[in-house]
C-alpha cells in the first residue's frame, strides 16, 4: 500500500531480501584491514576496489612499510581502484593519525568502547567519513551501525523507508531506527545486492522485482 509506514513494513522488506539472497556469510577481517579496503570503496566498484586492496597488500609486507613509502609509490600500487593519489594520502594519514594515538598500527581498542564514542574516534581519522565508520564498527566489532552507501541509500528511498530529500547520514539514523539491531548486517548486504541486480540507478526491473508490494516508487508508477 502507498504511503504505508516504514516501520510498518520493515519486516516484510527484511523476510523478502533473505528469501531471494539469504542470510549472507560475514568473513572475520583485521578491523585496519577493513578500514583500509573501505577507504578504497570509496567511488569505486566492488571489483575495482577489492582488486586495488589485493595490489597494495602484495606491495607492502605490513603496514608500517606502507607509512614508509612515498604516497606516488602507494598511489600506484591502488591505481585501480581509481582516486588513488587522494586514497593513498587518505590511507597513509588514518594509519598515521592511529599510530600517532595508539603507538601502533592498530584499532582494536574500538571494541572496548561505546559505540558512540567508537563512531567519533573513527570519523576524527583523515578520510573517514559515517559510512566507512559504519562499516568497521558493524562487520569487524559487531556494533549496531546501518551504513547507508549509493545502494542502501537509493532503494530504500525508492521503497519509501527513508523520506525523500534526507542525506545518507539522516537516511542511516532513519533505518537505525525501523531496522532491528539484529538484521542490520543482513539489511545491507541484501539490500546492495538488489540495488546492484534489480534496482539499478538506471533501468530497474520493477516488473522482476519480488518488493513490488512494499515498494513506493513501483505503486505510485513512477517511471525509472
């Protein structure tokens, strides 16, 4: 129905995504690993920027040789990944601001504090901004954050669970609060993988789509 309650229908999102794509398997990964491959997600495919984060850890043995290197030198090792003078500098400054703070190349701490108090240590690193935090407080900490990147971001504004006009920082504190703590790592995940197959930026296959009934954008009729 138009004009349903987000919350209302959150759960019927929720149960529809994890029939089509299941409940998705979380790897275990360093917590600076991820905060590093996260970085270099940043405006760039998947593809590109897995490829880009496989470059620079076959280029430096660890960490601190990569601090060591000149940022032109990292920049090549990431070229792939595009941006790669801005993410190298990017990296090199979030690994030196760490270290400057801990004496080592290390984010573990994070664990062990509240997860406010997490998220702003994160987003004071060079680089950081709500989403990449988002995404090393939930998948390496377990901490309950939404990230809302371009997919998460434009299906649920499509789905009429976030109102329309709001910024992916609003549009993540929305979904924290319809989206059970529990199913945020699930929400995400699933819902990228229907931005990336089904509801596209361009060309959606509203007439394939098994959200049609809890969707806004398709019962208004609005063309892609």
């Amino acid at each position: 129905m138009v004009g349903q309650k987000a919350s209302d229908k959150i759960g019927e999102c929720i149960c529809i995504l994890e029939e089509l794509y299941g409940l998705p398997e979380v790897d275990e990964i360093d917590p600076v690993d991820l905060l590093v491959r996260t970085i270099l997600s940043q405006n760039t495919s998947d593809i590109n920027s897995l490829r880009a984060f496989a470059s620079l850890k076959r280029a430096y043995g660890d960490y601190e040789s990569l601090l060591s290197t000149r940022a032109e030198e990292v920049a090549e090792s990431i070229r792939e990944g595009g941006l790669a003078e801005i993410k190298a500098r990017r990296i090199q400054e979030a690994l030196l601001r760490i270290k400057s703070d801990r004496g080592a190349i290390e984010i573990g701490f994070l664990g062990g504090m509240e997860k406010e108090a997490a998220m702003s240590y994160l987003l004071s690193l060079p680089g950081v901004g709500p989403k990449t935090a988002s995404i090393v407080l939930l998948f390496a900490f377990g901490m309950p954050f939404m990230p809302v990147d371009t997919h998460v971001f434009r299906v649920s504004q499509r789905l009429g669970l976030v109102a329309p006009g709001l910024s992916p920082e609003k549009a993540q504190k929305a979904l924290e609060e319809i989206v059970p703590p529990e199913r945020y790592s699930s929400f995400h995940l699933n819902l990228i993988s229907h931005g990336r197959l089904v509801c596209r930026a361009r060309g959606p296959k509203c007439e394939e789509c098994a959200l049609q009934g809890c969707c806004d954008f398709f019962l208004q009729g609005q063309k892609p």
